[in-house]
C-alpha cells in the first residue's frame, strides 16, 4: 500500500486531532513552540483568554505569563524524564 501524500497526511492529523473534545496541542521539542491544536483547544482560548492561537506561537503568546510558565515546567519535564501524571484544576 503506498503511503499518502503530505496532503492526505496533514489531513488525518489535522481529522485525528478534531475528533475529540478534549484539548490539544503537540509543540516543538526545541523552543515549545506551538506546531498543531485541535479546534477545542482553539475555542477555549478564544472564549476564555481572548487568544487566536496559530503555529509557531510560544506558550508565552498563548497563555498568561503564569499559566505558561507552568505549562513550560510540565513539557520540560516530559521531555527530560518521560511521562508523568498531574492532576490539575484550573490551570489553562
């Protein structure tokens, strides 16, 4: 079976990432900057931040200083010792 174009390809991330209701980003591992984001995660920032998330906008643009400066810490730590649970309330 061949693979699909990068067309097709941008097209079922961007179907899987839309599927749920739940909030959805993946960054770049370099800067943590903002690479793709699902439509709930763009709503609710939009409604509850005033925010027009885009690609390539780092977590300072995205969130408060504060809630991004958590955000930050919890990605580094993935990144540098794998995955983790947090249980949050209210954080974004």
């Amino acid at each position: 079976m061949p693979f699909p174009s990068t067309c097709q390809s941008e097209s079922v991330l961007a179907s899987l990432l839309d599927s749920t209701e739940d909030m959805l980003c993946a960054l770049d591992a370099r800067d943590l900057t903002v690479w793709r984001f699902n439509r709930a995660l763009a709503q609710y920032l939009l409604s509850k931040h005033g925010t027009t998330i885009q690609a390539g906008m780092a977590l300072e643009d995205v969130f408060p200083p504060d809630v991004a400066e958590v955000w930050r810490l919890f990605f580094r730590r993935a990144l540098d010792s794998g995955p983790f649970a947090v249980e949050h309330r209210g954080i974004v």
